[in-house]
C-alpha cells in the first residue's frame, strides 16, 4: 500500500512539474533597442501576466502546456 502511494504521489508531481512553463524575456524597443520598465504581458485568455522591471525582465511561471503569450 505505501509503494503505491508514494507511487502515484511521484506520478503527481511529476504531471504538476511537466505540465508546466516558465517564459523569460528582455523587453526592448524594436528601434531604439533600450530595454522597456513596466511593459505587461498578458498568457492570452487568462489574466495572467506580468510586469517587466526596471530593467525591462520579466518572467511568467506555471504557463499550461499550450498557452500563447
């Protein structure tokens, strides 16, 4: 019984990591080049997003498997 908990516990966590993205960018200006504080950038049809900070990073976690940003 506790092979078979720890088991599927496994298969859980594994399926939780798997399943699961992190996106990193730098925002920079297409011309200029400089880097772009305080750009939002939104997982398209969910609310989730983030800001880039001060200089113009920014990271999104947990994106689910097939999510466009």
């Amino acid at each position: 019984m506790k092979l078979l908990i720890t088991t599927l516990l496994v298969l859980c966590i594994h399926t939780l990591c798997v399943a699961q993205h992190t996106f990193k960018a730098t925002i920079k200006d297409a011309v200029s080049k400089e880097t772009l504080p305080g750009v939002a950038v939104v997982i398209k049809g969910t609310t989730q997003g983030a800001l880039a900070n001060p200089e113009g990073l920014l990271m999104l976690d947990n994106i689910p498997e097939g999510r466009q940003i």
